[in-house]
C-alpha cells in the first residue's frame, strides 16, 4: 500500500510501538483484576464456537441433511445460548495447577501428568531478569502464570540463509513465517509457554527472552521433558509429536492459506506430526487432506521440484522423497504437518503409507501395533466425555463422584455347586423338597386321577351344541 520504503518503515515501527503499548495495558489489567481477562477469552471463545455451528448448520441446510424446521430450532438454541453468554459478567480466575492442566501438548497418560506435576517448579521473576540470551540453550520449558515477558529478534546473516537454504527454523516462541527474516519484538503473557522448540531440537536460542514486569512461572526441568518423552514415546500422539504441533501451530495457520476464518482452527486441530525418520520416501495417501513443510526439505518425485520450509505443498503432489535418501552426512530432520480428512485413522493410516513407502533397512512397522490400542482409547476418551456431560447436566460436583468398582468375574466352575465338595448340586427346580424326585406335569391334568385332560382346544360341549341346533331350527336353516 505504501511504496515510500522509509515511510512504510516509520509507519511499521509505530504500529509496533502502538502494539506494544496497549499489551502491557492489558497485563497490567489482568495483574490487577485476573478476572477480567479470563472472562474476555472464555466469552470469545464461546462466541467463536457458536459462529462455527451456525456456518455448519447452515451447510447442513444446503446440502440436504436439515430442513428448514430443524434449522430454524437448532438456530433458535444457539440464540438462546448466545444470549445467556453475553449475560455473564465474571469468571474466576484459574489457579496455578488448572493452568498446568491446560498446556495443550501435555498428553492423556495419567502416569505422565502425575509424574511432570509432582516436579513442577513455581519462579519468581523482576524486571530486567533474563530468561535466555541468543546462543545460550534453555534449561527447560516456562509456563507464564502472571506477568509478560519481551522477546527480541535479531536474525543473523548465518540464521537467514540457514532458513534459506536448509529450511532450518531459528528458535523462538511464537513463530511464525512472515518475521523470521526480520527484526522484530514481541511480547508473551498469561498462558505461553518458552523453550520448547529449543527442547525438541537441541539448538541454541536465536532470540533473547527478558522479563519485563514482576511475573510468575511454572517450570519443568530439561531432563524431566527428556525422561518423558522416552515414557510417552507414541509416534503420533506421543509427548513429543504432540509438543512439535503445537509449537508449529501459529505458524501452520498463516501457511494454510486454502481456508479463511476460523475454519483453519478446526480443521488443524485433525492434524499429526509424524516422526518421518524411518521413511526415505513418503506417499501421500487420498485421505490426507493438505501437507504443511515445517522444518527440513523435500522433493516431488515427479516433477523433481525442491520444497523448503516453511511451506504448504501443493495437492498434485502424489510422492515425496528427502534429502537423506540422497546424502549420507547428517542433515536436518524434515518434519511434516499431515491435515487429515474427517474419520480417518491416523494409525491405520500411517501404517498403509508405510507399507507402499520406501524406509529405512532393519525398521518394522510401529504404527500397526497403535491400531486396535488406538480404538481403545478413543472409546475410552468418548465414554469419559458422555460421563462428564451428565455430571454437568445433573450440576453434580465432580469431587463427590466416586469411580466406578471393578467388574467381579467369578472363578469358573463353582456356580451351583455345594461348598467344600465342588460337586454340582442336584437340579431343585420343580423337584419335591421331601424327596428330590421330579414333580409330576401338572400343566391340563385332571386333580382327582392325575391323568391328562382330553384335547379341548377348539371343541363345544354337547349342550352348546344341542342350543346352536335349535337356534338353527327356529330360523329355518335346517330342513328335515
């Protein structure tokens, strides 16, 4: 819009100051009255989720699925949701531990979750304290609980062209394509977290990270992230793929230019980062809804043509190939953002793609042996959620529910057996008690005799019958 390149400079430099500004505003605010940002963000995210259902409604209604009555009532609730909504007016703030909870890379094993909470750390920080300077490697992951801290980014000539040329990220929180190549400045608040991608790939910090008002953090040692990557070693939904999603995922959403709005959200939510070390060549199955270049390079096989990251793939792209199917010095890692279609196994998925796939000698298969574990544990996950929607429903505290006891399972062969023998017991059912012999039939039996009553089943009595005669002889039916 501005072709000035000195007024388009000036103009950038006071947006961002502008920017940075009214941040702090904010983190002052919310140091003051925690409340009010909770409430703002929990209302945002409500009226977000709530657009999305009108547009899938709506959808819905065009394609054939809903008519019109039912769209107008499903319509009608989300009003009336909606406006329930804009009724509230507080929210409390988390505590430090739910906080600790909702770090969305932390991964369902509850053996995990206990072991990385019972070794949290709680830091204090004052303005001016550094976090981390450029060369210097973390000594484990930060989760901001009050306060801000600034980053500043400086990329260095050995930084670009190894962006450049390699595809290699410089790490850094909050990335995202459009300012790794410039300078810039930018600010972490409540809820971020630090070091990660320094974690994931053992390189050195290629930005500085200064605390700039007294602030608060949960801390995790580096080697407690380490050991728990080996506990929780899933290929797909392990600790470390799950850690690498969501680092990527801020910058994933601009390089996902093929859907607007907050449809990418929904749609990157059904994504995998898969661990490609096994794979020299890779094939992009139909149920593989786009690819996103993370980190590394790769080749089309077909038309020979080179992709480095960051980038999105084109779909004519049927079969890719890395750079260490060709080289045999150690190179980067290539890492691959995989958007799934709706209802496909990530599992079964992965474990076809790497049958038809070309990788590494002496490796097997470790996606299949995930496939039925899989399906255990999504069933698990879709009873937990229907229990927990009751519970709400019902506004029953959830520290007063009590799990559910283990299923008792008798030992085999003792039903209907005598104590201290194990011989079964004699049938007793219709049985005499005095003498254990059989009763008799008694079912259409005459009491006197204890013989069978004749068959009466559609038979008349003879007076019956001498009645009907006459009944018929009145009104002439019968001539003699």
């Amino acid at each position: 819009m501005i072709d000035n390149s000195a007024v388009r400079l000036e103009m950038k430099v006071e947006i961002q100051n502008n920017i940075i500004e009214i941040v702090k505003c904010l983190v002052y605010i919310e140091k003051l009255r925690g409340w009010v940002a909770t409430t703002c963000q929990t209302k945002h995210a409500l009226h977000g989720t709530f657009y999305e259902m009108k547009i899938a409604i709506y959808e819905l209604n065009d394609s054939g699925w809903l008519d019109n009555k039912e769209k107008l009532a499903l319509l009608d609730y989300i009003e009336e949701n909606v406006k329930r909504v804009k009724e509230i007016k507080y929210i409390e703030q988390p505590t430090p531990e739910k906080d600790f909870f909702e770090i969305n890379w932390l991964p369902d094993d509850k053996i995990i979750l206990q072991y990385l909470y019972e070794n949290i750390q709680i830091l204090l920080y004052n303005p001016g304290d550094v976090i981390v300077n450029v060369g210097d490697k973390i000594d484990g992951v930060y989760l901001v609980i009050t306060g801000m801290f600034k980053i500043i980014y400086n990329p260095t000539e050995n930084v670009i062209n190894m962006l450049l040329k390699n595809g290699e990220l410089p790490i850094m929180d909050f990335l995202s394509p459009n300012m790794l190549i410039t300078n810039f400045v930018n600010f972490l608040t409540v809820g971020s977290t630090i070091g990660e991608l320094c974690i994931l790939t053992d390189r050195p910090y290629s930005c500085s990270i200064v605390n700039e008002i007294a602030s608060q953090v949960l801390f995790i040692r580096k080697d407690l992230c380490l050991r728990a990557f080996e506990m929780n070693n899933d290929p797909l939904n392990g600790l470390k793929a799950k850690m690498w999603k969501s680092v990527t995922f801020n910058m994933a959403q601009t390089l996902y230019g093929s859907v607007e709005g907050n449809k990418k959200i929904f749609f990157l939510e059904n994504s995998i980062v898969p661990d490609l070390t096994l794979f020299k060549t890779f094939i992009i199955d139909s149920k593989i809804k786009d690819v996103l270049l993370l980190e590394g390079q790769c080749m089309d096989i077909s038309s020979k043509e080179y992709f480095t990251a960051p980038c999105y793939i084109s779909k004519d792209v049927q079969k890719i190939a890395f750079q260490k199917l060709y080289m045999d010095q150690d190179i980067l890692e290539t890492k691959l953002l995989l958007i799934l279609s709706r209802g496909a196994n990530e599992y079964k998925l992965l474990s076809n793609i790497y049958d038809s796939s070309e990788v590494k000698e002496n490796s097997y298969n470790i996606y299949y042996e995930n496939i039925q574990n899989d399906a255990t544990v999504k069933r698990r996950r879709r009873l937990l959620s229907i229990n927990q929607n009751a519970v709400k429903k019902l506004n029953i505290p959830v520290d007063t529910i009590k799990p559910m006891p283990e299923p008792y399972y008798p030992e085999p062969g003792i039903r209907n057996r005598i104590p201290g023998t194990g011989y079964s017991e004699p049938g007793t059912r219709n049985r005499i008690p005095e003498t254990g012999y059989p009763k008799p039939d008694t079912r259409n039996r005459i009491p006197e005799t204890g013989y069978p009553e004749p068959n009466t089943r559609n038979r008349v009595t003879y007076l019956t019958y001498v009645q009907n005669k006459e009944a018929d002889l009145k009104v002439g039916l019968f001539k003699f």
